[in-house]
C-alpha cells in the first residue's frame, strides 16, 4: 500500500496520455484542393506516409493513416493543409 497513490497517479496519467492520442486521432488533417498547388512539402513531412497525391496532383490525406499530429499543416506553404478544428 506504500506507493498504491504512484500506481493511481500513474493509471491516471496513462489514462490522459492515451486519451489524448484518441482525440488526435479523431482530428485527422484535410486539404483544401483549392489552395493546394501540388508543391509535395505535407507529403515529404508526414511521419506516417499519410499524404498522396490524387489524380489531379493535388495532396489528399488517407484518415485511417493520419495521426492528426500536424506536420504537414506546418509545412504547406499555402496553408492548404489543415486540422479539423484548428484556427
């Protein structure tokens, strides 16, 4: 019973942590084809291989692969990449 509050704190902890990844994980990313020229910089950043191109070479985002971590919305010069939710 000597560290029974660590092992509560550190449940509680894990808890927070993997709730966090499952809210990000609902918060896949998006691209406005609109503002996509194609340039690949989202493609070249994405940590999961999550970004292609489609047959109009534009980028669009495979949702089952995306982990919604945001690189690629950092990357994209024209901000056409973004996070749903997100400003």
């Amino acid at each position: 019973m000597k560290y029974a509050r660590f092992y509560a704190g550190l449940a509680v902890l894990c808890l927070l942590v993997g709730s966090a990844y499952a809210v990000a994980k609902l918060v896949p990313a998006a691209v406005d084809e609109k503002m996509c020229n194609g340039c690949g910089k989202c493609l070249d950043r994405c940590p999961e291989g999550a970004i292609s191109f489609n047959d109009k070479g534009l980028a669009e985002v495979d949702q089952d692969k995306c982990t919604g971590c945001g690189k690629c919305t950092k990357a994209c010069p024209f901000e056409a990449v973004t996070i749903s939710g997100s400003s």
